[in-house]
C-alpha cells in the first residue's frame, strides 16, 4: 500500500493482480489497474503525485497515470519477482529490489535504467532512500545491509550483525541512522555516518517483517509474525545486549556512587561486583538473603531473610549489627534518606523502625499492617509506604505512625503487591502485582492509578531511574521492560531466557541491572544525541 503525498488517495496492492485506488475520504475504489500477469507485490507514489509505480512476480515494473489509469512506461530488467520499491526525494529516479539480486535505479519519466547494484548473494528483500537522496540502504537474503551511492553505483558500506535474512530497513528523517528486521528477530540499529551497530533492540519472537520511523524520528515501530507491533524509543538506547556480571542474583543493589553492585541468594551468599568490569570484588556468607537495601552514603547494607535483620560493613564484609525483634520473616528493608533511620517489616504484620548505627530499635510504628511485600521511604523521610498480599498500599507518618492515605490495588486475589517503590521527587509511587501489571500511582492528585500491561506472568520488581522520568519492571516472563513514566507508553523491552526477580539502575541513569535464574546483568540504556 502507498499514501498519495496530500493524503487524499491511497493505491493498494495483493494477491488478486490489480491495484486498487481508493478515495481515502469516502473509502471508495475510484479506479483498478489490471494490466498484470499475476500477483502484484509493491507499489510506490511519486512525490508530486502525478504518477505511481507497481511490481508484480513477473519482475515487470509499470509506471501509471493515476487520473487516467493509462501506463505511462514499463520497465523491464529484473529476472524474478520484484521485491521493494522506493522513490527518490524528488521523483526523478526510482529504486527497485529484486530476487535476482541486484537492485535497479531508474529514470520514471522515459523509463531508463540509469544504474545497477550488484552485490548481494542472492535476493534483495528490501530498499530504503535517505531523505536527501544522496544514499540508499538494501537488505537481502545474506544477512546484510548494504548502503550505495545511487548516481554513481558505488557501494558505501556494508553492515553484518543480523544471524538470518534481512527483512526490513527504514531510514531516520535526518540520515543518521537506520532500522533494520531480520528472521532473527532482532531490531537493529545502525549509525549510518559510520556503519557501526547503535544497539539491538530484543522483544519480537520470531521473524519481524516491518519497519517504520516516526516522522520526528522519536520512535519506531516494528511487526512481527509474533502477531505483535512493538512500539520503540529510537533515542534510548535500551535493549543493546547486556553483559553477564553475577551467575545468580535473586536480589541487587548498587552503591551511590556506582562503584559496586551487590548481589544475594536466599540459599547464603552475598557477593559484591564491580559493575563496569564485571570482575568479583568479594564474597560474604551467611544465611541467606530476600531483600537488600544500601545507606545513602554506601558505607554500610541491611539485609532481611528468615532470620534477624543484619548489617554489613559494604569495604570489609564484616557483619556489624544483628536487628532481633520480629517473630517471623521479615520481607522488606528499606533505609530512610538521611540513614539514621532503617524500617522494616514483614510476615508478623508489624513495621518496625530501628537505628542503623547502634542497632536499638526505636519503635514499633504500626502492629496491624498485614503481611507485608514492599517498603518505601518517602524522599524527606517524613513518610514511608507499605504494601503487601491485599493490596494495600499505606502510606505512614515515621514519627507518629499515623496513617496518612490508603490505597486499593485492584483486580482479583492476584492483585497482591510484590514490588514497590517512590520516585524521586515524592510525586507518585509505582507498584507491581501478580495479575501481570505494574501501576503508577500520582501522589499529587487523587485519581486512578496508570496501568501499565505487557508483562505475561507476574511482574516481580520495578525500579524508577535517577532522574524520575523512566520505570523499569521485571518479571517472571523473562522480560525487562522500560517505561515513560509521565505516561505509561512502553519505550522498549528486552528478553531474556529466565524469571528476573529484581532490577535497579545505576546512579547517573545510564545503566540498568537485572537479577534472576540465569545472573544479574546489566543493559546500557543510555540516550545519547540525536545526529543532526
């Protein structure tokens, strides 16, 4: 299908040899062209709108009034189906792929052939032209992208990166970079200037078929034989393939400064890493670990588990303080933002605020809370939020332990809460359950929480960046998932082979780490510049 330039037409294409124009306004047919000796595989408009170009499996091209239904010109050189087509920017040549691999510039108006790109081993599947004309971008069945100069013929560059057949490639608005599908399921980006990968987008199952870029370059969008459309962030770049820091790591969390991750397991290991190289730093044991959580200034972590609540020394490893005072699991641990206060709370329903620095508790804030998930302190401090199997959020004074605002997860007895965290600058909280959904919750305003759905088994962490404008979530379907978090619109996902359990993001925003089955691992989703 093409799109007259005006949008007052459209020409569609298929299976039963003809080529339909339709009135876009009435969705009327307002003509058939029917000149052809079998199915009719791609058409293109001319960008004043004075002509249209069609192919069909006879590897004939036909060049077509649109007014009067009258051909024009046919232009005859490709043995085999033709393929793709696209049209220079200013309508003085037309480029056309084809199964015998080669890809043929012509001139529209007399019907020359002007240049032929030879190259490929073996079909050409798709075509694309940078907006000023100056290139061309082809793929094929050789698992490359090829870039050429369509006046003189020259190839410019050739990219590898894609394991199968090339299926699609769309060009930015400003050339500087392009997508690419293949049957390996992979989206890729490609800096155009350079030929260098920008990054892999990872989220369709199977074969991707199309592409197409958003005319301010902002985003793209993706279709898949999945039965999906993935809508993407071209300027993130989440989704490039991360590097393996940890071999297990149900629970994670990163020092201030970024300069150390710490990983646990519930079956008694806490190990620190270096997140930039990967490289081990040292290894503690203990009793295990189901929640985790580090002091404003790094010097220090608590860790809960079945057993008491302990705190580490984060350079020796030393064990410092012992927290008795539940009589049960304690589930969640969370630090104030001034580290002179830590919470907890857990299975025995209460929340319980301790000092980190002696280990004395302080009080017991509240004895009714309920089986308890997720802990959160507010970013002054003046409150935290808890969550936990109703679906409950409570948000509580840390002095008084009054309850200040309750909230209601809804949906079934699934809707319990398993992750929960606050932004930032105070203004909402996110959550996720087991029903498959995150929710961003305004604290600003009472109004109904944003759901965010995508996720096809229960979502186990979410994690909100620096500088509060993207939620990531993790899941047991093996999914890393980023957000807008003004929003909700899903800006990428990325697949991994195991359930994920946690994820937390580096302080500058610029990396973020995900922790399961298979290790902890960290993605680069850093937004650089847009090329001008």
């Amino acid at each position: 299908m093409a799109i007259s330039p005006g949008g007052s037409w459209l020409a569609t294409a298929g299976d039963d040899a003809t080529v339909g124009l339709c009135d876009v306004a009435t969705g009327t047919r307002s003509r058939t062209l029917s000149d052809f000796t079998g199915r009719v595989d791609t058409v293109a408009i001319g960008p004043d709108g004075s002509w249209l170009a069609t192919a069909s499996v006879d590897g004939v091209v036909r060049i077509w009034d649109p007014v009067t239904g009258e051909t024009l010109k046919t232009l005859a050189g490709h043995i085999g189906r033709v393929t793709a087509m696209a049209v220079g920017p200013d309508g003085t040549w037309l480029a056309t792929s084809g199964e015998d691999g080669t890809v043929r510039i012509w001139d529209p108006k007399n019907g020359d052939t002007l240049q032929i790109l030879s190259g490929h081993s073996g079909g050409v599947m798709a075509v694309a032209i940078s907006p000023d004309g100056s290139w061309l971008a082809t793929t094929g069945y050789a698992r490359t992208v090829r870039i050429w100069d369509p006046a003189t013929g020259a190839r410019l560059r050739t990219l590898p990166g894609h394991s199968g057949r090339v299926t699609a490639v769309a060009v930015s608005p400003d050339s500087s970079w392009l997508a690419t599908t293949g049957e390996d399921g992979a989206v890729r980006i490609w800096d155009t200037a350079t030929g260098d990968p920008v990054r892999t987008l990872a989220g369709h199952v199977g074969r991707v078929n199309a592409v197409v870029i958003g005319p301010d370059g902002s985003w793209l969008a993706t279709a898949g034989e999945d039965g999906t459309v993935h809508v993407w962030d071209s300027v993130a770049t989440a989704g490039t393939a991360p590097a393996r820091i940890s071999p297990a790591g149900a629970v994670v969390a990163i020092s201030p400064d970024g300069s150390w991750l710490a990983t646990a397991v519930d079956f008694g290991m806490m190990q620190f890493w270096d997140p930039a190289t990967g490289s081990r730093l040292r290894a503690v044991s203990y009793g295990g670990t189901v929640a985790l959580t580090v002091s404003p200034d790094g010097s220090w972590l608590a860790t809960a588990s079945s057993g008491p609540v302990e705190i580490w020394d984060t350079v020796t490893g030393a064990q410092l303080r012992t927290l008795s005072g539940h009589t049960s699991w304690v589930a969640a641990v969370a630090v104030s933002p001034d580290g002179s206060w830590l919470a907890t709370t857990g299975d025995d329903g209460t929340l319980q605020i301790w000092d980190p620095d002696t280990g004395e508790r302080l009080r017991v804030l509240a004895r009714d809370v309920g089986r308890t998930t997720a802990l959160a302190f507010g970013p002054d401090g003046s409150w935290l939020a808890t969550a936990g199997d109703a679906g409950t959020i409570r948000m509580w004074d840390t002095t008084t332990g009054a309850t200040l605002r309750t909230l209601q997860n809804t949906g079934s007895s699934r809707s319990s809460v398993t992750a929960m965290t606050v932004s930032g600058d105070g203004n909402w909280l996110a959550t996720t359950d087991y029903e498959g959904s995150a929710r961003i919750w305004n604290l600003a305003a009472d109004v109904a929480p944003r759901t965010l759905t995508g996720h096809t088994g229960w979502v186990a962490a979410v994690a909100i960046s620096p500088d509060c404008s993207w939620a990531a979530t993790t899941g047991d379907d093996g999914t890393v998932r980023i957000w807008e978090a003004a929003t909700g619109a899903p800006v990428t996902m990325m697949r991994t082979n195991s359930h994920l359990y946690t994820c937390t993001w580096h302080p500058d925003g610029q990396g973020l780490f995900v922790g399961g089955e298979a290790g902890v691992f960290g993605y680069d989703v850093r937004r650089p510049a847009r090329g001008g």
